[in-house]
C-alpha cells in the first residue's frame, strides 16, 4: 500500500505512507518487557508533531504490548515526576488515562527526570526481560544536568546493569542536545 497527503505541520511537504504486509511476529517466545517512557513535556513539545504525536504513538504500542509486560511514564518539564507508578500492560485504561492527561509546558529538566525513569526501571527489573528507558524529547536540555559528558557515563552505568536507554526524537530546529 502506497499512498500520499499533504503534511498536516508544512503545506510544502507530503507524507508518504507504506505499508508493507509480513508474517506475523510470534509472541510465545518473546521476552517480557519493563519500558519506562520518559517523556519530555516541556513548552516545546506542544506542536503537533511533538507530545501529541508522541502520545498517539505509544497507544498504538501499549495496544501491542503483553498482558504481563510493565509500563512506566515519567515526565519531565520544569521539574520531574511520575505520572505512572510500574503497571502491568493486563491494566491498559489506566496506563491510556495516564497517557491521555499529559500536556506540555515549562522548561526542561531532563537530567532529574532520567535519574527518576532509570530508578523505576531498577525497581520493576525483569531478569530474564528486556528493561528499556525510552526518551522522547525534542533535544532542549537546559535545566539540570546538562553535561553531554555525565549523561554518556550514567546511560554506560546502566547498559551494564541491562537497562538499555532508547531516544526518540521529536521535531525539527530545536537545539538538537
């Protein structure tokens, strides 16, 4: 299936949609996952390719994951916190309700949120499991830890204790930290 429209964010542009049919993926194997989204709901992810983009994506996710894999949102604005506590995907209206009560606004403190999303990560640690911290953000670091350099020492830190971090990037013409 191959299609085109104009882009809803630049009249100049065109979205080009492909869609591509395969096997579907087995899931009897497949490990169970503990995802902590830390999402970046500063004043600059209010455009529509940003968080509200963002948010129609991870349903889309949820609405795939288990029954037995782990969901975790924290947020991060001007200052951090958690908007969902780990829970299992089995309770997916209250992850959607979470998900749905997110709005952006305020600066950007991504270092505080980062250390709260890789502590719920530990603490809903699956051994045999994936444990993944996925960030979306469109790159605006400027409160909090900002150093480029304690960032890649704690994210290494981490990748040795199996929780992996994932960056999605949002956005065009930001400062791309």
């Amino acid at each position: 299936i191959v299609d085109q429209s104009n882009s809803p964010w630049n009249k100049n542009k065109k979205l080009i949609r492909v869609g591509l049919v395969t096997d579907k993926a087995s899931t009897a194997n497949e490990k169970d996952k503990n995802l902590v989204f830390l999402l970046d709901v500063s004043g600059s992810m209010s455009d529509p390719n940003k968080l509200p983009l963002l948010k129609e994506t991870i349903k889309i996710l949820v609405n795939n994951l288990k029954s037995t894999d782990t969901v975790s949102i924290v947020v991060y604005a001007g200052a951090s916190g958690m908007v969902l506590e780990p829970t299992k995907v089995k309770n997916k209206r209250k992850i959607l309700r979470a998900l749905s009560r997110l709005n952006a606004g305020g600066g950007t403190n991504a270092g505080e949120g980062i250390e709260l999303a890789y502590k719920l990560a530990q603490e809903s640690f699956k051994p045999d499991g994936i444990n993944r911290v996925i960030l979306a953000t469109d790159g605006d670091f400027n409160i909090g830890m900002t150093s480029q350099s304690d960032l890649i020492d704690m994210v290494q830190a981490k990748a040795k204790k199996n929780i992996f971090l994932t960056v999605l990037g949002l956005g065009m013409g930001n400062y791309n930290d």
